[in-house]
C-alpha cells in the first residue's frame, strides 16, 4: 500500500516497524501490523509493508488509521472467556477471537 497526499517532508518517518494501523470504516475495517519502517519516499509518497495483506483492494487515497486510532472488527470464537487478578489489582482477560470477514 503506498499512502499518497501533500504532507510529507521527503525521508520523513511515518510508521515504525510494530505500529498498528487499519484501512475501512465500520464493520469493514482491518486491522495490520507495519512490519518495516516506513519512510517517505518524497512529499507525496510512501510504501508501507505490513501483516496480513490484505483482503481486499483499498481505495485509491483511502486513510489509514494509525495508533490507538487503529481498530479491527473481531467476533468470539466461543463462549468461554477467562479472567485472573492478583492483590495488586492487577488484572487479565483472556479470550478466543477471530477477524470479522
């Protein structure tokens, strides 16, 4: 995927390798991981290499969400989920779940 637009410096930054970003709005979002630092190439041009490719095309210009911005649509694979706490309060969830196609 190569983001375009008019706000990039050339050799600026945009996405570190372990960033999150996701393509698509409402139920038809997907969440990826950026797996190589992503530079701009110029001031309209980057390529971004992440996991999972994805599944469909994305729209020319499309915008990427990036961060705690990122989000995905996944469903519970069944009913059981799991939760632990100690007393520190800390506390962990655990559960089965699957990207929404």
């Amino acid at each position: 995927v190569s983001p375009s637009g008019s706000n990039f410096t050339g050799s600026e930054v945009l996405f570190e390798a372990g960033d999150y970003i996701s393509f698509g709005s409402g139920t038809s979002t997907t969440l990826h991981f950026v797996v190589n630092q992503c530079v701009a190439a110029s001031t309209t041009s980057a390529s971004i290499d992440f996991e999972p490719g994805l599944k469909h095309d994305a729209a020319n210009g499309a915008a990427i969400a990036q961060g705690t911005s990122a989000v995905g649509v996944f469903a519970l694979t069944d009913d059981i989920q799991g939760w632990n706490g100690d007393k520190y309060s800390n506390y962990s969830i655990s559960l089965d779940a699957i990207e929404r196609q």
